[in-house]
C-alpha cells in the first residue's frame, strides 16, 4: 500500500444527499479519510427533501457539488455527470447507490477513470419498471467498476445469488464511523431533549419509512412502561413515514420524543441507554456502528449484516426477525433491567468498534481497494 504521505484524490458520487444511512455515511468517510492519505470530494446528482446529510460534509470541510440531472439515460445529463466527474479530477471515483453507479460508471468509463461502487442496501425493488433499473444498474456496475464492495458478508452472498456479477469482483469492506469524544455532555443532551437524568432511555436512529420497524418499538415502549414507567423512546431520524408514526406515538404522548432529523446523532446516542434497531432487512446499519462507537448496547434484529456486528449476548441482544413485539420488549427489558448488563454489553461493544468499524480503519481498507484497481496519485484525467 502507498504511504498515506502521498494523497489519493477520492471523488464520491452518491444519488442524493436525503435521510438515509449511506448519505449520512459519508460525512464519516471524510473524518477518516486523512488518516489513510485520501482526499475526499462530494458529489450528488438529485436535490432531495433540501439535502439533509450536507450539513454534516460541510461541518468535516467537504461542499458537496449538486450535479443537477432530471433523468436516468438522457444523453444531456449523461454528459452533465462527465463533465463533473472531469472536473473534480479524481485519482478514482467511488460511487454510491444506484443512479450513480449508473451514470457515473459510464462517466468513469469514458474517462478511462478507476471506479468502484458501494452495495448499500439487501432488498430488490417492487414492479416491473423498477426492477428493470435494479438491472440497469447492475449491469453499468458490471460493466463501468472494476470492483464491487458490499458492506458485510450477508450482503456479498445476497448480490452474488443475484447473478449480477462474479465472485472475484465483489469484495468486502465494512463500513466505518467517527467516534464522538463528547460523552460527558450526555446529562446537557438529556436536559436539552427533554429527558430527564433517571429516565431510562431506548434511542432509535434510523429513516422514518417502512421496513425500519418504528411501529414494533413503539408498540414494545407501550409494554414496557408497566414495568419501567420512565421508559422513554427517542426517535431520531426524518423521512417519508413520519406522521403516520406520529400518529402511532400519540398515545403514549410524552414517552416518546420525536426529534427529527440531526446531525449529531453520535452525541445523542451517548446520551441513551440502548440503542433499539428493528428492522425488517438492513446491510450495516450505520446507527448499530455509531451506538457501539459511544458504547451503547444494541437491542436489534437479526437480519443482514447486523449479527457481524452485533454479538449476541456479548456486544447486544438479538431477536428474531421480523421482530416481535414481545420478543423485543423482553430483550429490552434485559437490559434496561440490568445496570451491570448494560455497563458490560456497553463496554465490549466500544471494544468491538475500536477494533472493527472505526472511520479511519474503514478509509485504509477503501484505499487498498482502490489501489488494487489501479487508482495511482496524479493518475487523474
């Protein structure tokens, strides 16, 4: 591998800067980014919801560029994409999610660019339309990057079954996140979130839309409060299901806290209990790696990538999926129950992450990847 001492340019062209785990991933990339000599730049191709995930780049000194396209294989647009990728003049360009992979392995190709593109998510998209993109995009990965990284073995073994691409293509590279120094300040989060010092605090980060399994934690809060009445969920994140679950956390009024989108969600997973993840299917969650960053136990599904992470009855708790209601309402209660289970699943959970999933451990993997396919400093355009 290269001396960190000479810097790799990096060019990551993501579809969006919405809510989502993978938007919100690359403001993490960028922390570790100096740590193995690469220099990060941000590109996206789609203006949506007012690009949420900006502000943390920004915060990291990175202005993502709005590419500004309108359509997926329109000649105008593909040729907006070269000429952005020509301008951030990249040592090689790392794509994320599917419309990039598109246009922007098209636009490394033309370029005769060294590209790789990231495997975010394990689910096929419904109707025939959309699986004709899924395809799409697909074959412009097989096609346009010369290697494929999925985020945990689960999700290597689910492209490969597929049939998309080859084995000797798809590599695997966990993703990574920055750790928060300021876990001291968690009693001020508390008071600045409207919960008190003893309440016993469930946090849920994730995008408020199906699948993610918001209803299953606030029914399990519901049953949890008899036992543990200063139980309170706070439900960090935004997204397109957020007044249906409004209206399911009505009843429960105070208990659960709704506090939108934020870009400091490492601060305010110091100041929680347990972090609860229900969800229906998920690659890595970048929540799961941020709670173990602040040694938070997770109370999770099984499902995915997750279990490379999360180990049970060591790091967290797991439960089947799709999750149950009293399944996860007893692991919860588990811990919340336990001052000492709480302090050890905490602890080897920090310890997991220092030694696994640390933002700077993540960059020096990414960048061994894009050596190996032959990204060189000054080797741009």
């Amino acid at each position: 591998m290269a001396s960190v001492a000479t810097p790799l340019r990096v060019h990551a062209l993501i579809a969006s800067l919405t809510w989502g785990g993978a938007e919100t991933l690359l403001a993490h990339l960028a922390a570790g980014a100096p740590a193995a000599g690469l220099e990060l730049s941000v590109g996206y191709l789609l203006e949506r919801d007012g690009s949420p995930a900006a502000a943390a780049l920004r915060a990291r000194g990175i202005e993502p560029r709005l590419v500004g396209v309108r359509s997926l294989v329109a000649p105008a647009d593909l040729r907006r994409v070269r000429r952005h990728v020509a301008a951030a003049a990249p040592d090689v360009l790392h794509t994320h999610l599917g419309y990039a992979d598109l246009m922007g392995g098209l636009a490394a190709r033309s370029l005769r660019l060294p590209a790789v593109a990231t495997i975010h998510v394990m689910e096929r998209s419904s109707g025939a339309r959309e699986r004709a993109k899924d395809e799409l995009m697909a074959l412009a990965r097989r096609r346009c990057a010369r290697r494929v990284i999925c985020v945990s073995e689960c999700a290597r073994r689910w492209y490969l079954a597929t049939g998309w691409d080859a084995p000797e293509r798809v590599v695997v590279v966990p993703n990574g996140v920055a750790a928060n120094a300021a876990t001291s300040a968690a009693p001020s989060t508390r008071a600045r979130l409207g919960l008190a010092p003893e309440d016993l605090v469930v946090a849920m980060a994730a995008v408020l839309r199906e699948g993610k399994g918001h209803d299953v934690a606030i029914a399990a809060v519901r049953v949890l409060r008899a036992q543990f009445p200063s139980v309170r969920l706070l439900v960090l994140g935004d997204g397109p299901e957020r007044a249906r679950i409004a209206r399911l956390a009505a009843p429960l009024s105070d208990a659960v806290v709704l506090a939108g989108h934020r870009d400091d969600v490492p601060v305010l997973l110091a100041a929680a209990d347990v972090l609860v993840h229900p969800t229906a299917h998920d690659a890595l969650p970048s929540a799961v790696l941020e709670a173990m960053a602040a040694g938070v136990p997770v109370v999770a599904s099984a499902v995915g990538g997750i279990p490379e992470a999360v180990i049970d009855g060591e790091t967290g708790l797991l439960v089947r999926a799709p999750p149950r209601v009293d399944e996860l309402a007893a692991a919860l209660g588990r811990v919340l129950g336990d001052l000492d289970l709480r302090a050890r699943l905490g602890a080897a959970a920090r310890a997991r992450y220092e030694t696994r999933f640390t933002a700077e451990r993540w960059a020096r993997r990414l960048r061994s990847v894009y050596e190996e396919v032959g990204a060189r400093p000054g080797g741009a355009l």
